[in-house]
C-alpha cells in the first residue's frame, strides 16, 4: 500500500480526505446523537443524493463541468436542512414528521435526475458506496476547505452548542439565541455528509455520525470526554476501514461501517467488563 | 425593603380561549425570599414564564428591574431552576463541573472563550451547594436531590440577583427538601440574593420564606407567613376552590 499510495495521486486524495471526514463527521455527530437527531443525517444524505445526481445530469446532458457533483450536493444538503427546519416548526408536536418528507423528496428527486441523466452508471454507484479512487484533487481541496471552516465554527460557538443540547429551555432564558444558533449547526450538519459522501457513501455517512459517538458514550464520563473519543473512534474506522477497502477491492462505505461497528461492539462489552470488575472487587 | 425587582401590573393570559390568568398584580422586592403557592392549573408556572419572557401577556405590562420586559437584555441578572430534576436531556453524558459551566455560557457571550478564572467561578458555584466531591462525576449517576443542587450551582455561578425556581423540590424526598430549604435560606440571608419560588409545598416553604402569594388565576393573598397562618379555613377554600381537601391531606 505505501508504493502505491506514494504513487497514486488519487490514493493520496482519498487517504488525507478520508482523515478530514474522520473528524467533522463524528463531531458533528456527537452533537446529533446527544440531541437526538441521528435520523436527520439520513434524511439529508439523500437530498445530498439528490444533488448530485442533478450535477451528473448537468455533465451529462449540458456538459457543464464547473458546478461539480459536489457542489451541487452541498447546496442541495444546505437547502434540505433549512426546509427540514422549516417542516419541524410547522409540525411542532410531530417533528419527526420532517425527517420521512425531506428523505423521500429527496429519493425521489434522485429518480427523476438519475433517469435524466440515462440511468445508473459506475459513478452513482460510487457515490452511493463509496469509493477509494473517486476523489480527485479539485474535491480534497474543497473538502478541506469545508473542514477548516467547520472546526472553526464548532470551536467558536462550543459552549453555546453544548449549553443547547443540554437544556434548550435554559439556554434560552439564560438568553443565547437557540434558533440561531440551531440553523447553524444543521446547515454545519449538511456540509459534513456532503463532504463525507465521496468516501462512505450516500446510503452510509449517518453510520459514521453516529456509531463512533454512540461507541464513546458507553466509555466516556462527560461530553468533552466523548467528543475525542468519537474522533479518536472515527479516524480509526476511517484508517483500517480505507486499507481494507483498497486490499479487497470494496467500496470503503462497506468497510469503514463494519470497523466501526466492531468498535462499538468492543465498547460495550469493555463497559459490561468494567462494571463486572468494580462489583466484584 | 428594597427596590422592586419584578412588577406585574394587570396582567392577564390565555390559552386559546381559556383565561390563565386575570389582572395579576404582583410585586417583589430586592432581598425578599417569596413563595408563591396555588393549586395545580392556578397559573404558577405560566407566571414564571412570563417573567422570564418565554411568553407574552395578553395585556398588562411586565417590569424587570424597574424597565419594561421589551427593554430588558441584562438576562444574567436573573437565575432560573425549573422541575429538571425530572425533565432535562438525561441521556446526555455531562460531568457537574460542564453542566455548571453551563450556567456562564450567556454570561461570557458569543465568540468569547471559557478561561481559568471561570473555572474558579465555577468551583466555587459547587462548592456553595456542597457538591465538591462530585465535581467531575457524570450527572446522569446523581440522586434527584443532588442533580437539583447541580442545576442551582448553574444559576448561582453567573451570579444572579435575583433567583427563580419553579417547583424544584418535585421528585426529591424529604431529607434532601429540608437541606435544600436551608441552602435557599442561606442563599437569601448571607448572599442577598432574591428569591422567587414557586411552589405547592406549602409546609416547610413558610418556615423560611419572607413573604407569600397565593395564585388563582388572579392573586388572593400576598403577605408575610404570620398574616399566612392567621388565615382561616375559609378563605383557603376560597384561594384554592374546590382544591382545598386535598392539598390539606397532601402533608399528612
């Protein structure tokens, strides 16, 4: 692997994206899985699908190259996570409700687009799994562009992030401005799956949100605790997950899913260990 | 007495078509310690909430510190402690010293940074509600009583003026009622802080508040807790209606 990935441009690409989104996807998805919004990232994904599968109809159709499959997502991504917004101060008693209407427009929005674009082909099938060679030098300096802006928001407004998951009605009389603040983290939350879509894969990237996270938290005592393991636990799955991928010839969605899922599964025994031990001693 | 720190003048609230609350007028003083009690539906907690300006009245104006609530920005002034004993993100893995770090958040404002001199504020916050030796446990392994003192610790630690806490003493047993009663009371004689309870214990609250309001939709009684006690069957059953039987046998 190391010739190959001092040889291959693209290995290099997909390896130093893959680092970035095993750090924004799970501390986003820290934040979504203590407020219990794992299932938003699903439903954003797919109107992330939906984007890019109208920037491949734009290639395919109009030759148009400067809006990339990328791009398109993302706006789609940021523009699903507003309506999703919108929907849930509509249905204030079923907020839930937003989350099965944003993903089925967005699946469906995605057929109409795909059948435009004359159907299936090997690149979709990447973005839906995806893929060690997909990423080329233009998305990596997208992506990272993205992370370093979304580490530098995180890391300004952590305390108000973290005083809003806790107790919003608190936060709000103590006077921070929730609703702000909250768009901010969604429309955050839609850039992460867009930016980790070319590595996991549409179908996958809630997965990498949200299984590091939920593997810390059986481990870690306060939140700071468990937002570095969540990090710690997705760039491991991110690491051995790509490898593994490249050596058998699968698309690393797959792989990375499955580390991360060990992960988890270790980490729930380690705790069961653990408090088997303190009552017997 | 001191200066008013909260006035109600005419209020009124509903929901929907139901009247909450009909032309409360209210007051309360700085270094005051109030228990406001009423029966279950009498519009307490809506009452917080207005003070606190997570609602509106329908009519009637809200004065904070002497300034209309339309005008009022100084929110760290003001503590608040809800029934969160019962009701906040349990799942969510926080150690005491975050969760009352918390309670600086607004105070520190927007783009600003946790520095070291509010973690000595924040020490300082547990300490006062006796929780020292808990300061790095997960909140989620206290006992109700202890979470409760953890969430004043977060009112306490931007240093409030004025304290409100709606029924806080719901879901804690009766050891840890009579300890926390003595922490409000110490709270209010030795720091000054202002305090506004509401609650239906209407017992052990006498022995330590200043002053009582009783709240029906509209306000039946505000005096000191000997005007309280002189009062007689009949005008309970008048404040609390149809309540009274069974508040009574709430305490036997």
């Amino acid at each position: 692997m190391l010739a190959d990935f001092i040889q291959y441009d693209f290995l290099r690409n997909t390896f130093f994206t893959g680092l970035l989104i095993g750090i924004i996807a799970p501390l986003l998805g820290t934040f979504i899985v203590v407020r219990r919004l794992s299932l938003i990232a699903d439903a954003l994904s797919h109107v992330t699908l939906a984007g890019i599968a109208f920037g491949l109809f734009l290639e395919k159709k109009f030759a148009i190259t400067f809006i990339t499959p990328l791009y398109s997502g993302m706006a789609f991504s940021v523009i699903g996570s507003v309506f999703i917004e919108k929907l849930r101060a509509v249905y204030k008693a079923y907020q839930e409700i937003a989350i099965p209407i944003i993903l089925s427009g967005g699946v469906g929005l995605s057929v109409i687009f795909i059948s435009l674009a004359n159907g299936f082909n090997t690149d979709l099938f990447n973005y839906l799994f995806g893929s060690v060679s997909a990423v080329s030098q233009k998305d990596f300096l997208s992506i990272l562009g993205i992370s370093i802006v979304i580490i530098l928001i995180i890391w300004l407004f952590y305390k108000e992030l973290v005083t809003l998951s806790f107790d919003e009605e608190h936060a709000t009389v103590s006077g921070i401005h929730a609703k702000h603040i909250h768009l901010l983290f969604i429309v955050l939350t839609a850039l992460v799956i867009a930016a980790s879509i070319r590595i996991v894969g549409v179908l996958l990237v809630s997965a990498l949100m949200t299984l590091p996270v939920a593997a810390s938290m059986r481990l870690a005592k306060g939140f700071k605790q468990m937002l570095v393991l969540s990090i710690i636990f997705g760039e491991a799955a991110v690491i051995i997950g790509l490898i593994s991928g490249y050596y058998f010839s699968i698309p690393p969605g797959g792989t990375i899913v499955v580390v991360s899922i060990i992960i988890l599964l270790a980490s729930i025994f380690l705790k069961r260990v653990s408090f088997t031990l303190k009552r017997a001693g | 007495m001191g200066a008013p720190l909260i006035t109600l003048k005419d209020v009124s609230f509903s929901y929907d078509d139901k009247e909450i609350l009909s032309k409360v007028n209210f007051q309360i003083n700085k270094g005051s310690f109030l228990g406001l009690i009423g029966p279950n539906g009498g519009g307490k907690t809506t009452l917080t909430k207005l003070i606190l300006g997570l609602i509106k009245p329908d009519h009637g104006e809200i004065f904070l510190f002497g300034m209309p609530i339309s005008n009022f920005k100084d929110w760290n002034r003001i503590g608040f402690v809800s029934q969160k004993a019962n009701s906040f993100n349990k799942g969510f893995p926080a150690t005491v010293f975050e969760v009352v770090a918390m309670g600086l958040t607004a105070k520190i404002g927007y783009l600003k940074f946790f520095k070291r001199s509010h973690k000595q504020q924040v020490l300082h916050a547990i300490e006062q509600v006796g929780m020292q030796d808990y300061a790095y446990e997960n909140i989620g392994n206290l006992s109700g009583g202890q979470q409760q003192r953890v969430f004043i610790a977060r009112s306490l630690v931007s240093e409030p003026e004025l304290l409100i806490l709606d029924e806080p003493t719901v879901g804690v047993d009766y050891e840890n009622v009579q300890r926390f009663y003595e922490l409000l009371h110490e709270l209010n004689k030795a720091h000054g802080i202002t305090l506004l309870l509401v609650t239906h214990d209407t017992g052990t609250m006498t022995e330590y508040a200043t002053d009582i309001a009783c709240l029906n939709k509209t306000l039946h009684f505000h005096g000191n807790p000997n005007e309280y006690a002189a009062l007689k069957e009949t005008d309970l059953s008048r404040i609390y209606g149809h309540q009274v039987s069974i508040v009574t046998h709430d305490h036997e």
